[in-house]
C-alpha cells in the first residue's frame, strides 16, 4: 500500500546508497517483514547496483521460498481490484454527481478480462494541428524591459479585442478633458482598492498614464469587483468627476469571447480522452485505476477514442516542494518518466497523444513553458506523441483544444469569490480566464511568468474546447459555446493536499465526442 510503509522503504535504501523502483517498493511492502527484505535486497544486490529492481527482488524472492510476494498490483490484464490500495483507490465502482453536462460513465463493473476487442482505428481519416508552441522562440533574457515588452504586447493584444466595444481615448487625453463629460478607457488594472465609505477604486493604466476609476458600491456592476484580478486588461465607461480627476463608472467590459462563438465539431464520430496529472513516481500514483483506463481503451467501447491530450504532470518530479521526497517511490526523475512511459505503453498503439508539460515536469517552470527536451522525447517515443509545450492550441479534425496545464487556476480560484470559482468547480475558474482572453491574468503572485518579447499567454483566438487540470478537480461546462474541462487527476490525495484540504477526483478520464462536443466522464476506481 502507498503510504508510510512505502515511504519508510525507500528513504531506508536511499540512507544505504540505492533507489528502487515502484515495483520493488511494492513487492518488499508485500513481504510479511518488509525489514529483513530490504537488509536481503541491500545484501543480495549486485555490487555497481544504484537501484533495487522488482525484478531483483522477485528473483531473490524466489529463490528463498519464504515471504513469497503478493501477486503484482500493476498487470493490466488482472483484476480491475486493488488488491492493497485501501481507501484511496479502492475497486468500488461508484458513480458520483457533477456540476458537468452530462452524466458519469462507469466501465462495466463486471469486467475482470477486458475483452480486447478494439479496431485499430485508420491514422489516414486523422487531422492534427499544433499552434502556439513556444518551444524554441524563447527569447526572453529576464531582463527588466523585457517585462515593458511583455506587458504592453498584452496590452496591445487585448485592448484589441475591445476596441470594437468602445470609443476609448488615452489616459493622458482623458486627464486634459473638461469635467463631466462622458469618457471611455482600456486599462491594465493596476490597482484594485475600497473606499472610506465601502465604494471601489480601480486605477487603470495603458502606456500613456494612469486613469482612477470609481465603482460605486450600490450599482450592480459592483458585483464584478470581485471578479476583477490585478495586471487584466479591462475596459470602462463613465462620466467624468467636475474636475475630471476620477471616473464615474457605468460599464465594465471584459476582452471575453463573443456569445455568438460557434464551435466547430469534427465531421466524423470520433473521440478524444482529455486528461492530466498523472504523477508517476509518486506513492499516491493510482495504477490501478490507471490500467483499467487504459484497458477500457482496448475495448470496442472506446473504439471512437482516437485522440488522448495529456495536458501535463506526466510525472511527480522531484524538489517541487517541501518534503516531496517522503512520498516519492521513485526518487530519480528519469526513472518517473521511463516508468511513466511504460504505463503509455498501455494505451492502444493506435492512439494519436499529445503531451504538454505542468508544474511537477523536467522543463522550466515559468510560463509559457516549452515542449519535453530531446532526452524526455526519447524516453517517452514508444507512441510517437505530439510533444508540445503549455499552453498550446491543438487543432484534431476541425476542433481547437487550448490546452493548459492550469496553474493560474490556485491563483483565480485564491482571488475570487467561491460561487465565481472553487475547487470543487474548477471549470468556472477557467470561465473567468476566457473571458479575460488570457491565460494566467495576474502577474507576480505564486505565478511565474518568463518575459518573452510577445505575451504567449493571451487567448488570442477562441477555442472550441479549452482543457485543463493541475487542480486534480474534475469539473467540465460550457462558457459562451466553449466547452471548459479540467480534467482531474491519478494520484490519490497526498499529505500536502491532505493538509489543505484538497480532495482529488481520481481516476477519471472525460471523454469528448469531436462531432458534438459533448463530454462523458468516466471514472475508473
Ligand atoms: O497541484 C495539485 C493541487 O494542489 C493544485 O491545486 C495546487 C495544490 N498544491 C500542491 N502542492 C502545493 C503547495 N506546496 N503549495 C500550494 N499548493 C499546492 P500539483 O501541481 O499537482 O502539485
Ligand atoms: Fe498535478
Ligand atoms: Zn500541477
């Protein structure tokens, strides 16, 4: 079972020079006195070893008859049931409620021997199409005007989308006009702070100055307040104070994706699995759910499934954050990712996968983030996977998919209110960042963001699905015909998570029909 006797094995061999793989924590876990294995293990190994194997293990095992291990918890071909996994990735086969559109869908309960019946589907009828890649135009140096750079590319991009909406003049202008006059404006919001008497200020900047904006408590576009998150690109419309030293405000507008946005659909019945977070190498990884997701793939079932985005945390990294290492099973990152790459080899060959990386990744942690390095790509080729960075717009068979791994979600979710955005309905986080045309809106903060010479965050075009995870949460709507995911996780709840109460939704894979846009979520636990 993952947890303390897991964790216990591995800081025990590492204290003794060795890691171990996942199946060789698994099988000494298994072991009726999990002590005297490790001393063998340790005794037994041969001498350039660095890492203790489940083969090594299996075999000293074998050869001693005693403490025979327990049966293998990763054959995907066994039992959908744990065998050990407890309460966090049980064999019930449960279906739960969501916010979502449409139903929760559970693999037969009855299927001990998935029956392997899927066609290979033909690669001719597919169509696939990446867009947005930063992956080798990073320019950035860190360097002061660089951040000029970024954040007036973002201004320039996003006042864009709402010059069409007003009539708006420079601060500059608006400082010289006569008082009580109508006046309209496009602004990054540079401060956001209440009054003495409960009112709101928001002081706007665009490149030319700084405009102060006053909402007053009373009025309805009040509520929008709390919505509004610093460094975002709004615009409003008002009357000028007699001294024409504040803005009187009337209207907000946001960049926002027009209500009459039609999605395209595929023009054939074909299927994507959108998921992400699977964190390999970490304790809490639930293969077990993992396997039953990818043998139901080898099922007539999901014959139509020919598309699966992974849209990052392929693996659990390492140093990501304090004491990450205590619930690590595989404490070298390479490892996690040839492990990681084992487990894809589970899903059927024929699948067409594309891959971004998140937060727990190999490659750097500022945003935009570039696609896997060429020693990642080879270690994860078996599927030949489109390997691109996040955030990234994949276009399959007609259908653009905003893929983002989703870190601004902490944030959006940290700053709004909880009926605007929650964990438990992640999707209306990702609401507020389509209307903002911007991916991760507030600068500073827990975010980081690589000043490049163009701001590769906005949200230029709209998409048809915009698909995301990092929260573990699963929750998926439509905002103004686009259709939101977040996409949960397959890693149980973590110590960490635990301690803020943060409740994962494990094992589940939402499956979108590319000629409807319509979403099915399965679960797999
Ligand atoms: O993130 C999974 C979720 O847990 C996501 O909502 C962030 C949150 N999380 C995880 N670790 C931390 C720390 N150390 N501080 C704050 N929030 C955290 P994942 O990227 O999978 O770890
Ligand atoms: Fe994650
Ligand atoms: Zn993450």
């Amino acid at each position: 079972m993952s947890g303390p006797t897991d964790r216990r094995i591995i800081t025990e061999l590492a204290t003794h020079g060795y890691n171990a793989d996942r199946e060789a924590v698994t099988l000494i876990a298994g072991t009726a006195d999990p002590d005297e294995t490790i001393a063998r293990a340790i005794e037994t190994a041969p001498e350039d070893a660095f890492k203790i194997t489940g083969e090594h293990i299996r075999s000293f095992l074998a050869s001693e008859t005693r403490n025979p291990p327990r049966e293998s918890d990763t054959d995907p071909s066994v039992s959908p049931a744990e065998p050990d996994a407890g309460a966090t990735d049980g064999g019930a086969v449960t279906p739960v409620e969501t916010e979502g559109d449409s139903p929760i869908e559970t693999p037969n309960a009855a299927l001990v021997e998935p029956p392997n019946d899927r066609v290979p589907s033909d690669p001719d009828q597919r169509f696939i199409e990446i867009l947005g890649d930063i992956t080798g135009q990073s320019t950035g140096t860190g360097e002061y005007t660089d951040f000029v750079t970024v954040f007036r590319d973002r201004y320039e991009q996003l006042a864009g989308k709402l010059r069409g909406r007003v009539n708006h003049r420079p601060a500059d202008a608006i400082q010289k006009m006569p008082g009580g006059g109508d006046a309209e404006l496009i602004g990054m919001v540079n401060d956001i702070r209440s009054t003495a008497s409960g009112h709101w200020l928001i002081e706007l900047e665009d490149t030319t100055g700084v405009f102060p904006c006053l909402i007053l408590k009373d009025r309805e576009i009040a509520d929008l307040v709390s919505e509004i998150v610093y460094d975002e690109v709004i615009a409003v419309r008002g009357t000028l104070a007699d001294d024409a030293g504040i803005l009187f405000t009337d209207e907000i507008f946001f960049p926002d994706v027009p209500h009459t946005h039609k999605p395209k659909t595929a023009d054939r019945h074909v299927q994507a699995a959108l998921i992400s977070d699977v964190h390999v190498g970490s304790q809490e990884f639930a293969d077990g759910a993992w396997s039953r997701f990818a043998n139901w793939l080898h099922t007539a079932e999901a014959q139509h499934v020919e598309y699966l985005l992974i849209a990052g945390d392929m693996v659990e990294g390492v140093g990501v954050y304090p004491n990450q290492d205590k619930e690590l099973s595989t404490i070298d990152i390479y490892e996690q990712y040839e492990e990681f790459a084992e487990y894809l080899k589970e899903v059927p060959g024929d699948l067409e996968i594309v891959m971004i990386p998140g937060n727990h990744d190999a490659v750097r942690l500022a945003e935009p983030q570039p696609a896997f390095d060429e020693e990642l790509r080879e270690i994860m080729s078996a599927h030949d996977a489109q390997i691109t960075g996040n955030p990234s717009t994949v276009t399959i068979e007609g259908v653009s998919v905003l893929m983002y791994h989703g870190m601004s979600l902490d944030e959006m979710i940290a700053d709004l209110p909880e009926e605007k955005a929650s964990y438990d309905n992640p999707e209306k986080a990702m609401y507020h960042l389509l209307k903002k045309r911007h991916i991760a809106p507030k600068y500073g903060g827990k975010m980081r963001i690589a000043p490049e010479e163009r701001d590769y965050l906005v949200i230029d075009e709209v998409p048809d699905i915009f698909h995301t995870g990092h929260v573990h949460k699963l929750g998926f709507g439509t905002y103004h015909n686009v259709m939101a995911i977040n996409s949960g996780c397959w890693q149980a709840q973590t110590a960490f998570q635990k301690s803020v109460n943060i409740d994962p939704d494990v094992g589940y894979a939402p499956i979108v029909d590319l000629d409807t846009l319509d979403v099915t979520a399965r679960k797999f636990i």
